[in-house]
C-alpha cells in the first residue's frame, strides 16, 4: 500500500503544477486595468470583481482598449457602450470612426457616433471609403441555374451611412445616383431618408448629374430633385431634359414637371415641346396632363386637335374624350371619331361610337356612322338578355359545344353570303370579311374572331352566337402582308378553326 501511494505523488504534483500553470495563463488574459488582452473575447463589466464601480475616466479607459480587441463581441460591446455614454464619449469618436469600415462593427459604431454627436464630421477618407463601397457594382455568382446578383457589401455600406445620419450628409450625391439600382434601391432610399436634406451647394451638385453617362443615375437625379424644393434652374434643367436620348429619362423629366405644376395652364408650353417626343408613352402621358387642366382651358384645344391624328390610337381617342367634354360641336373631334368608326366591331370603334354618341349630336353623317355601331349595341344588349341569369361556368362550357362547319375569306357579303371568296387578295380592296358558319349545342355563347397580319394581333371581334346554327362575320381594313383569322370561343385559348390568306401590294 505504501509502494502505490508512494508512486502516486509525482502524479498529484504533476497535476497541481498543470492547475497553477492554468490559473497563471488566466491571469494573463487580463491587463491590470482589467481589459482582455488583443485576441481574448471575454466579456467585462464597468464593476471591478471585488470592488465599486469604476469611474467615467477609468471606463471610456477600459472601453478604449477593447475596442482594440480581435474578439467580436468584445468589440461590439465596447462600441455599444460607447453610445450609451452618449457626449461623455466624445473622445472617442476618431476611434470609433476607423470602425465604419469594419465588416463586423461598422454600423454599429455608426449607431454609437450618431448617438455621441450628431454633427460629427467624420473624416473624410473614411466616408470615400464607405462611398467606394456603396456604388461599387454588384458581384454576379454563378449558380447552377444560372446568375445570382450579390450586393452585400453595398447594402452594409448604404446602412452604415444611414447610421451616421446628418454625418454622412457629404455622401448625398453620390447616393442620389443609386436609387435606381434595384438590388439596392430601399437601402438607398432608406440612407438618405436619414442623412436629411442637401445643402444648396449639393443640390447643384445632384443636378449636375442630369449629364451623367448612365441613364439610370439622369433619370434618379431628376426625381431627387423633383421632391427638394426645386429653384427654377432646377425646372429649366427639366425642361432641357426632354432632349435626353433616353426615353426613360425624358418621361421621368415630364412627372417631375407633373408633381411642380400639379394643375394650371402654366405648365402647357412644356407640354406642347413634351408632345412632340417618338415615346408614345411619353406623348399619351401629356395627353393625360392635358385633361387635368380644368374645363374651360381652352388654350389646350390646339395640342388635342395635334393629338386627334396621333399614330398610337389610344393617345388619339384619349384625346377626343377630353375635346368632346370641352366642346360637343368640335368638327375635327367629329371627324375623328366617325374614322374610327368605320373599323367595325372592333375595340376602338365600339369606344369611338361611345364618345360619338355622347355628343347627343343628330344629323345625317353622325348617325350613319353610328348606325353599325348601334346595331352591335344592340345585339350584345339580346346577348346579355339572352344570357341573364347564365352563369360564367355555363356560358364557358356552353362554347365547348361550339363548332365551325364553314370558314371564308371574302370581299364581301350579299344576303348574309360570302362574295369573291379567295385566298390572296389586292391590298386595293380595303377591306375583307371572314364569313363563319357555326352550330352549337348549347346557347348562348360568343365567339371572337382574331385578325393577325405578319404574326401581329391587328383586330379583334366578339360575336354572340344565340342560335343552334347561325352565320356570322367580321371584317377589318386589310393592307398587303400574310394574313389570318383564328376562330376562338371565348375563354378558350385553342383556334376552333383559321382562316390563311395573302394580300399582295396594289399596282397602280
């Protein structure tokens, strides 16, 4: 027994030697001020272990060196700690400053400057370089699918600015640029919602960004500057900008004068020069600024009167809705609006013969010209009637049952019956019909009758089918290329049957 205890003690004092060698590196992970030495992410307390609690000089002392520390949540305590001191820690501004760049602290030491002094100037090499990494371009990762766009770094960026506040007010114009950016527009917008208002000197600067390469960056200066008071250089600036190449940029320019001018005849020279852009999009919105104005505006007649003869025929019937609320009498509004109506059955001759008829007008050529019009009205008033009490399910299950049994192309129609039926045609005809003879099971339903030319949907026609057999047409204005008319019940996207013909260019 004696022997075994005997060989026991190197071993007991062995392990009493590990255990002061453990206590002693313990000992040394804490400086005497009782920060963690640089690596040591131990947490720590303004209280000292056994004793009271340290005084503001000796705290902002222990607070400073951890910020030094490599442990993360040391540090970000250190950093949060700062804050709450709030102007006690003024002194440690500069060095929570060399964190906004810090990928784990950064905006939290923002949190905490903002917190300290909001009017702190931070230096300005800091700031560029947080800039830097704002605008920088997203990354782009390959992923197996394809593309995925990253941007990390600058959303980090963008909300470290945003933390600072009113101290990151020199970034405002670089951060205007952005907000077009998609991966990182709310960041954007969020930051400079934060960072306040530009100074004048700025707001020149952000104008100056009308001249930018990237359309993007024009387009996001303009709307800036829409929403910050904007000086009559600043609507001048607006104004030049309807020369912009790009189209995007130029119709941002005209919302901007939309939201400074909102009502008034003031803003209508601009809109006339806006009117005369090849963006239909652009044209159709000035239009609508147009019928903002009130009533008895009679300024804006000319440029409705140049809109009457617009390419795109919704900024054209746009304009004879608004003509024909200021002057029931216009003779171009009724010209217009009777050329429309000689596209029967289709779409805009069903709205034009609406506007037509509300003039309340009554004379020889109007109502020729609505007589068609009307005759549709009132077949889908007995369609409707017919219907009543149909519910959507049945009436698309009733189209199930219907079946073409005769498709033709024809130039045109005697008694109800297809004349001249052929499969290329003139384009010195102007107009052909597609005859169709139909049976159905079931009633009622509709059909509808697509006009392509060259693969383009060019005319449309819903026909009410109330009859177990019925024949029914259509027709449209025709000019050379390679036609068809796909036959459809409505709510089917399948062709019940199609019609294929040519019209070859008229020789003189």
């Amino acid at each position: 027994m004696m022997k075994r205890a005997l060989w026991l003690l190197p071993l007991l004092v062995l392990s009493n030697g590990f255990a002061e060698k453990a206590k002693t590196t313990a000992d040394l992970e804490m400086h005497s001020s009782g920060a963690p030495l640089p690596g040591a992410d131990i947490k720590t307390s303004s209280m000292t272990p056994n004793g009271p609690a340290l005084t503001d000089s000796q705290t902002l002392q222990k607070l400073t060196l951890e910020l030094q520390s490599t442990g993360p949540r040391t540090k970000l305590q250190a950093v949060d700690d700062l804050g709450t001191l709030g102007p006690k820690a003024k002194a440690n501004l500069p060095a929570l400053a060399d964190l906004l760049t810090d990928p784990v602290a950064g905006r939290e030491a923002a949190r905490s400057i903002h917190k300290i002094d909001p009017t702190y100037a931070v230096p300005p090499a800091v700031l560029s370089r947080l800039v830097r990494r704002a605008v920088a371009l997203p990354e782009r990762e390959r992923i197996h699918t394809g593309w995925v766009t990253r941007c990390d770094s600058q959303t980090e960026a963008l909300d470290t600015l945003g933390a600072l506040g009113p101290s990151a007010r020199n970034a405002i114009p670089d951060l205007v640029k952005l907000t077009h950016r998609a991966c990182v527009h709310d960041h954007v917008v969020d930051a400079l919602s934060h960072i306040g208002s530009p100074d004048p000197a700025q707001v020149a600067q952000i104008a100056g960004g009308l001249e930018d390469k990237d359309p993007e960056a024009r387009q996001a200066a303009i709307e800036y500057l829409a929403k910050s008071n904007p000086t009559d250089e600043t609507v001048r600036s607006f104004g030049r900008a309807m020369n912009d190449p790009n189209s995007g940029v130029r119709l941002s320019a005209l919302q901007a004068l939309e939201e400074i001018h909102p009502e008034g005849e003031g803003r209508l020279p601009l809109l006339q020069d806006f009117y005369k852009d090849p963006s239909s999009d652009i044209r159709e919105r000035v239009i609508y600024m147009v019928s903002q104005l009130p009533r008895e505006a009679r300024s804006a007649i000319p440029l409705l009167h140049q809109a009457l003869h617009d390419p795109e025929p919704a900024i054209a019937l746009l304009s004879c809705k608004i003509l024909a609320d200021k002057d029931p009498r216009d003779e171009p509004l009724e010209n217009t609006l009777i050329s429309f109506m000689k596209e029967k059955g289709s779409a805009r001759s069903l709205q034009a013969g609406n506007i037509l008829e509300s003039l309340n007008v009554h004379d020889a050529r109007v109502d020729a010209a609505l007589e068609p019009y009307r005759e549709q009205k009132a077949l889908w008033e007995r369609i409707a009637k017919a219907s009543s009490g149909t519910s959507p399910e049945q009436l698309a299950e009733n189209g199930r049952t219907l079946k073409v049994e005769n498709l033709r192309i024809a130039s045109g129609l005697i008694d109800n019956q297809p004349v001249h039926v052929a499969r290329a045609f003139s384009s010195g005809i102007g107009r052909l019909y597609c005859w169709t003879e139909v049976s159905i099971t079931a009633v009622p339903a509709t059909m509808i009758h697509r006009w392509f030319r060259n693969g383009r949907l060019q005319h449309e026609e819903y026909l009410g089918v109330t009859s177990a057999h019925s024949t029914l047409w259509s027709s449209a204005a025709v000019s050379a290329g390679n036609w068809k008319v796909d036959v459809l019940s409505a709510g089917s996207t399948e062709p019940l049957a199609t019609a294929v013909f040519a019209v070859t260019k008229h020789k003189e």
